[in-house]
C-alpha cells in the first residue's frame, strides 16, 4: 500500500521511497544510515549545503518575532523590504524591483503575467504572444505548463494558457522567422539561459545576444528563467551577468534560500517597470498570500549572506572545473559518450547501450545521488561547499558503474 503522502513527480503506485533524514554540508544520510554524496543539491537548489545552524536559527528568531505577516496593500514587514534592497543590488539589470512569491512556478507565472500586463500599462495591449523552446522547463502551473517544452510534462494536463507556443530550442532562424510574422503581437521570449531540467544543455554560442536583439527588433521582452541558474551556479549571481545578455524579466527561486524556506521571486527591470509604474491609479491585482513572508525572507537573507562570506558564487567555478574535468576524462575513457554543461552543473551523456535509470539506482546504492533523465543522461549540480573528496567519490562511483 503506498502511504498517505501523494508524491510529486512519481508513480502514484510506488510504495517504497528512500527517507532523508538527516544532512550537513553536501551529505545526507537515509534511514538506514546510508551516507550519501547529494550530487544534485537535492533538486539544484542547497547551495551552501545542509545543516546549516545560522538559517535555522534566523528562521527561529523571525519566527517568534512574527512568523508572517501578508504583504497586500497597505503592509509590508522588514525582512522582505530588506531581501528586496540587498537584491535589487545583485540584480542583473539595473534599476529593477523584486517580486516575490513561494517558488519558481509562481515566478514563471508571475512573469509571464507580468510581461502581458506591462505591455497594455505601456499602451500595447494586442501584445499576448508568449514564445517559449522546446527542452524548456518552466515549473508545473498552468503559465508554465504552457510554456513547458518537455511534451511528457504537458501530456494530458491541457487545454493550456492560450497564445502560448514553442519553438525548436536553437532554431534562431526559426524564430526570427515566427517573431516577423508576429511582430507586434509579441509580449515576451522566455527562455532559461542553460536548459537544466531537459538534461542540461549551454545555449550555442550567440544565441542569447539574438535573442536579446531579436526582442528589440520587436519590442518583446526578454524574459529569463534562472530558477536554477541563479544565485551562483554558473560562477557569477546569475546567468544573466555570466553570458553578458540583459533580460527585462528574470525568475528566480531555489538558490535564493538553498531551500531552508520556500521562496521565489521576479526581478522586473526597467522597461516592464517603467510601464507598471506610468499611470499612478494603476493597481497591480497579482499576489501570493505568502509574497515577502518574513521567515522566507530572512532564511534568504541569511543564505547571501553566508554565499558572500564564503566565497561560494565564485566557488562555483572550482566546482565546475573538478566535476567537468573527471566527466571529460570518462568521455575520453570511453565510460561516458561525452559531457554537457556550464559552470557547475554538468550532464552525463550516456551511450545508446547505457540506461540511466539503471545507473542512477546503482550509484545511489553505492551512496551518490545524481538524477536521471530519459535514459541518456545523468546530472550533477552539487551543494557549492563540496570538497574535492565528495566530487571525486561521484566521478569514481560513475566510472565503476558505467564503466561495468
Ligand atoms: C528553470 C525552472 N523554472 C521553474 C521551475 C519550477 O520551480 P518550482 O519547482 O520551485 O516551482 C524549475 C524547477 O526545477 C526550473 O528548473
């Protein structure tokens, strides 16, 4: 019998699952007392890594002072007006202003809405047309569902958010093509600058710049989605500064708080926030019970603080060369069919005789946690406090069983 608990993303049948009980740094142990390595920061998000006093006495503080309080007209609380100063100064593009809710999912949708609300603020209210790539991911509610580009994702759960469509994830062509016959009807491209839940896959080389011109030609906005790729990943606070591209709308969420809390948020840059602002009697009708909830705020306070002190956005960059150079040396090996990735999070491309799934269960028996995707790929985006020692366990672990 499975048990009362409805998983996400699992076979509602399944009844046995590994119970995490217990972490620090960039281990967690189960149940039985298995240590693992978490090659995955769980699902790309534990930063700074587990066990973390500091945020857990911050929540503890926060939450006796007041655990929550909401932030619709007219309130506000410090910790949220505090998290929204500290990153409007990390934001990658400037003069912009944060909004906040409870995960990435709300922040594609929010965005999304967003992006479709400026343009009518601005004048332009025939602009609705949202266009997202195939191998995208975008969270699971309905904005983002639309705009999801992995088709099992989508399977059965339509109709979708209309005026919502895909294109082929490199095709610039493709989509210069679909953006001149909709020039100006166009809202905003939103597109996650390295594709991460697909199975990891860096932009070609220019493709962003042509976005980013692109949706000047036709007065689009370029709406990034750094749910994973922000707060440090790729060796700078976001995709944005790393690939030199300035978006008018980023997502955020994850790395934020490395998941001591829930948290998610919107950076609106100066183009959809000078349309939001234009008309003093507009009102902003979007909002999560829980936007600027204190205890999330000051978990995420903490966390920059902590990634600061410790060096780890540029840490990320010594991770990534450890992890990429033992999965090219696998490649070279023959072990692997090659490697895929940037900064530090990195992708095993499997061989057409290799399953991954079979791979991944037997690494977690030998106590390293990766995740698979289809059967072709394995992924790694580790806690950025990871000791060489730790990536050298995932690399050899990988070598013996795909090696075997
Ligand atoms: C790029 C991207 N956007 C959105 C999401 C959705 O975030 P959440 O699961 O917090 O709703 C994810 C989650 O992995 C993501 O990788």
């Amino acid at each position: 019998m499975p048990s009362a608990f409805l998983h996400p993303f699992a076979k509602p049948t399944r009844e046995s699952f590994v119970r995490i009980v217990r972490g620090e740094g960039a281990l967690v142990w189960d149940s039985d007392g298995n240590e693992l390595v978490d090659g995955m920061a769980s699902l790309w998000y534990c930063a700074v890594g587990h066990g973390r006093d500091e945020i857990a006495d911050a929540i503890s503080a926060q939450a006796r002072v007041i655990a929550a309080y909401s932030c619709f007209d007219p309130f506000t609380n410090d910790p949220a007006e505090q998290l929204a100063t500290e990153l409007h100064g990390i934001a990658p593009m400037d003069d912009s202003r944060v909004f906040l809710c409870c995960s990435g999912s709300e922040a594609v949708d929010t965005a999304m809405k967003l992006a479709r609300i400026a343009h009518v603020q601005a004048g332009q209210p025939q602009r609705k047309l949202i266009i997202s790539r195939t191998r995208g991911y975008h969270g699971v509610n309905y904005g983002g569902t639309s705009a999801q580009g992995i088709a099992p994702n989508r399977e059965n759960f339509g109709p979708f958010v209309a005026d919502v469509v895909q294109v082929p994830a490199d095709d610039v062509e493709g989509l210069a093509s679909l953006m001149a016959q909709h020039s100006d009807t166009i809202a905003a491209v939103l597109t996650e600058p390295v594709q991460g839940a697909a199975g990891i896959y860096p932009p070609e080389e220019g493709y962003l710049q042509s976005l980013r011109k692109l949706c000047d030609q036709h007065g689009a906005y370029l709406i990034f989605d750094e749910v994973i790729t922000g707060y440090g990943r790729l060796g700078s606070w976001f995709a944005a500064h790393h690939f030199g591209v300035r978006p008018d709308l980023v997502t955020f969420a994850k790395g934020v708080t490395s998941g001591y809390q829930p948290l998610g948020g919107v950076f609106v840059g100066p183009g959809p926030r000078a349309a939001l602002e234009r008309d003093p009697d507009f009102f902003l009708r979007h909002g999560f019970t829980y936007s600027g909830h204190p205890v999330a705020c000051v978990a995420a306070l903490t966390n920059l603080a902590i990634m600061r002190r410790e060096g780890l956005v540029e840490r990320a960059l010594h991770v990534g060369a450890q992890l990429s150079g033992g999965l090219r040396s696998l490649a070279a090996d023959g072990v692997i069919d090659h490697t895929r990735g940037e900064g530090a999070m990195w992708a095993a491309g499997l061989r057409p005789d290799q399953n991954a799934m079979a791979i991944r269960d037997e690494m977690l028996r030998r106590g390293v946690i990766c995740r698979a995707i289809n059967t072709d790929t394995l992924t790694f985006c580790p806690p950025l406090v990871i000791t060489d020692d730790q990536v050298g366990r995932i690399v050899d672990t990988l070598a013996a069983v795909a090696g075997a």
